[in-house]
C-alpha cells in the first residue's frame, strides 16, 4: 500500500505513553517522541494528549478506585504538570506549546467549534504545538440522556482529526498495533497490518481497558471508525518504540513489516451526516419496536410514530435523538421533528415522519 505524503497530522498520545511505571511524566519517551516532529517540517503537527489524570492522582496520592469528582480534581491537578513538562521539552527544541482544553460542546456548537477551529490554525501558523485536551476538570461520563463528554482522548482525537482537515492520524498506545484479539490474554492473537474496510473492523475482538487510562482497543476502533469515515489515514502503533514517529512518516509503502496497524479511510461521509451520527450530543432517546428497528437498518426507512415505543429526556424539534431497539442498543441517531410532548402523545399512532431518511444516521455499516 504506497501512502501519500501528509500535510497534517494528529498525534494522540495515551496514558501508558506519556506516564511511566511510577506514574510519572515519561520524559525521556516523549522528548524523543517531539523531537521526531523536527525531521519533518513540511508537516503540520496537533497533538492530543491523554495523562493528566494519572499525574494528577500520582500527585495528590489518590488510589485508583476513585470517584468522578475525585478525578476532576486529580484532572484540574495533572493538567498544569503535563503542560509544565511539555513546555520544559519544547523550550530546548525551540518551539512553544499552545493548551486548548475541549469539553464536547466545543466541537458540537457550531460558534464554538469555529472558534476553536480558527484558534487552531492560526496557532500553526504560528509555527506553535497545539497540544489538546479534554476539559476533564469540568466534563463527566455520567450523564444518560445527554452526551456532553468524549468518554476518552481517542474519541476526541478522530473528532479534532475530521473537523481539522487532518491527514493522518497516529493513535500511540503500549501494542505495537491492532490485533485479532486480546495479545495479553491470547495467545492465539495475530497482528494485523493493514486494515481495509469496516468489515475487518467488526471481526476484531474487542474489550476491556488500559490500566492506567479510560480507554482500550474499543475506544480506540470506535475513533478509527469515525476518523475513516472523514477521509482520514490512522496509524496505531507502538509508543514505546524507539523513532516510531520517524518510522511512520518516513514509510512510502505500507507492509507486514511497517511500525503498527494502518487503517484506511472509508467513502467520505457528509459533514452533515457525520454531526448527527458522531459529533453530536443527544437531547433524548426513542425507543423503537423490532419492526421500526429492521425498517430503519434493512430498509432504509424514515422512523415513523408508530413504530416508537418510548420517549425519553426532554426535547425540541430539531434536537438529535438517540434511537434505541427494546434491548437498549443504539441503532442510530437523527434530527426529530417534533418536540418531546409532541412526540410521547402520537408514539404508537400512525402519522407522518418522526425523523426524516435525510435526518438519521444508522450505524449499521458503521459498527465495529
């Protein structure tokens, strides 16, 4: 597979890379890895960078079992000691680093977003290191109708990498690529070099998460599935190997013996498209019947009233819903015509479109 030749590009950095064993900041590790940006300068470079609250909890002495507050407070902590670290880095290479921490309303408010995009690009400009972040100290997880965080920093990184015309991303992490199951666990499980389509994605066997950090092999196929979807290149590969970003970028052709996995972008979706199904928060849930949720997956259809069997949240036209079969899995998303009090009075009846074709996105040709 011969690559192109990359004009920006996304690198997030996971917890097991920035950290140490001790849970401290990998100092050595992510000098080199920075220091590797410099060979190429025809680049530009965005990094997102997952650590602060592992630094913020080694810190403040906290254990691991802790509570969401807690680990706000070890974010808020852990955020002003990564950014001294990387600082002190890039002083002695010459460059300055720029901290834009990202809640999802950033990237989900059209104003926002634009905002944060032109913020940005005028930071390349001016030849700084933009090194984001999720808001941890003021975001949560633990919300159910509404979605208002990322749940982990590679989620935000395909997100920054689609919405930032970036070319490639490079998720870094403690495999040395994507496998066909668990390689801790599994001895049967093989590195996979090149993947292709979401077809392979699916027969991937996923779960479980890093030690150190929220995330794990799902979280991280979930973002390559949203960066392919945007025409974006995605490299996962191996943190702790020696010049792995010099490898990478210095590849011309993409084989069994390159560094890590390589995913290929899918057919590019609509941004449109790509809101509702990705970057979106949901205002509420429709629960659907069997016959709603195979319309919508095997026939392509609009969600009618009748098919919806509960309402959930409060809402207005116009908001993105989450839609759900009975069992609770998400089966998609789309923009609502009707308001919550309007849609829980006709659920059941037979009237026009609940949610247009035009306004939904079903994840069935999207799922991993």
């Amino acid at each position: 597979m011969e690559l192109p030749k990359f004009k920006r590009v996304l690198i997030k950095l996971g917890t097991q890379v920035v950290t140490d064993e001790n849970g401290l900041f990998a100092e050595t590790r992510i000098r080199e890895i920075l220091k590797g940006l410099h060979s190429f300068p025809h680049i530009e470079f965005l990094i997102v960078s997952s650590g602060a609250v592992g630094l913020g909890r080694n810190a403040l002495g906290i254990s691991k079992n802790i509570s969401t507050s807690q680990k706000q407070a070890c974010a808020a902590v852990g955020q002003t000691l990564l950014m001294n670290s990387y600082n002190k880095i890039l002083s002695k290479l010459d460059q300055k680093a720029a901290q834009l921490l990202v809640s999802a309303d950033d990237l989900t408010d059209r104003i926002k977003y634009l905002n944060f995009q032109k913020t940005l690009i005028e930071l390349l400009k001016l030849k700084t290191l933009p090194i984001i972040n999720e808001n941890d100290s003021i975001s949560t997880v633990e919300l159910e109708a509404q979605s208002k965080s990322f749940g982990d920093n590679d989620k935000l990184s395909a997100l920054v990498s689609s919405k930032m015309s970036v070319d490639l991303l490079i998720i870094l992490t403690n495999v040395d690529g994507v496998y066909t199951d668990n390689p801790f666990t599994s001895k049967d499980a093989k590195k996979i070099s090149l993947i292709k389509s979401f077809e392979e994605l699916k027969e991937i066997k996923v779960g479980g998460t890093s030690a150190s950090g929220r995330g794990g092999l799902k979280t991280k196929l979930e973002a390559v599935r949203v960066a392919a979807l945007n025409g974006v290149f995605t490299v996962v590969a191996p943190g702790h190997e020696k010049d792995i970003i010099k490898k990478i970028l210095s590849t011309v052709t993409w084989n069994s013996e390159s560094p890590g996995t390589l995913i290929l972008p899918a057919n590019r979706m609509s941004q449109r498209k790509n809101w509702i199904g990705f970057s979106s928060n949901t205002s509420g849930i429709v629960i659907v019947n069997a016959g709603a949720a195979m319309a919508l997956i095997e026939k392509k259809a609009s969600l009618l009233p009748i098919g919806i069997v509960d309402v959930k949240g409060e809402f207005k036209s116009g908001d993105v819903l989450s839609i759900q079969d009975e069992a609770g899995v998400e089966i998609g998303r789309g923009i609502c015509d009707y308001s919550s009090t309007d849609l829980k009075r006709l659920k059941g009846q037979k009237n026009e479109e609940a949610i247009h074709r035009d306004n939904l996105v079903i994840y069935k040709d999207y799922q991993l």
